[in-house]
C-alpha cells in the first residue's frame, strides 16, 4: 500500500497542481489527506488535487513521488480509477 503524488504539472487558478492517489484504498487515502490538512473539498472522486507549495511536504509525511504515468498505471491496476466516461455520468 502507498499514497503516490506525480509532479505539480497541471495549471488551474494561477498555480500548478499535483494528483494525490492511494493504490490501496481510499479510506487509506482520505486518511493521508486528512492527516495532512488536505481539505475534503480537493477530492475528485478517485484522487485529491494539491498546490505545488504542499508537494514537499507531502513527499516528507510518506508519498511517493512518481510520474503521472505511473501514477495513472498504478491507479488503474488499484480497481480504484473513475474513467472518464464515468466522471462524467457523475458529474450530471
């Protein structure tokens, strides 16, 4: 079981952001992110967007840094991945 955070790469309200993802659980998730003062609102069905400013941070308290490939490749293999055509279904 890891918590897993790809680079901060993603640009949305003037910063860049990271994916913070389990590839266990989500309630080993939400724990990570509760434990780290990841707002509950930053969780996007599958995974929690965080700022760039809270990347070291979060690598220092346990995550893994890896590459948005492995990330996404580990997430899959977890059963834990919302494809998108599923995102958007709940979205609606």
């Amino acid at each position: 079981m890891a918590i897993l955070i790809d680079d901060p790469r993603w640009p949305a309200h003037g910063r860049l952001w990271a994916h913070l993802v389990s590839d266990a659980s989500l309630d080993e998730l939400h724990a990570f992110a509760a434990a780290n003062g990841i707002p509950p609102r930053s969780f996007d069905l599958d995974h929690y967007d965080v700022p760039d400013s809270a990347h070291a941070r979060l690598v220092a308290a346990g995550a893994q840094s890896v590459t948005g490939h492995e990330l996404v490749r580990r997430l899959i293999a977890s059963g834990l991945r919302v494809r998108a055509r599923d995102r958007a279904r709940t979205q609606q």
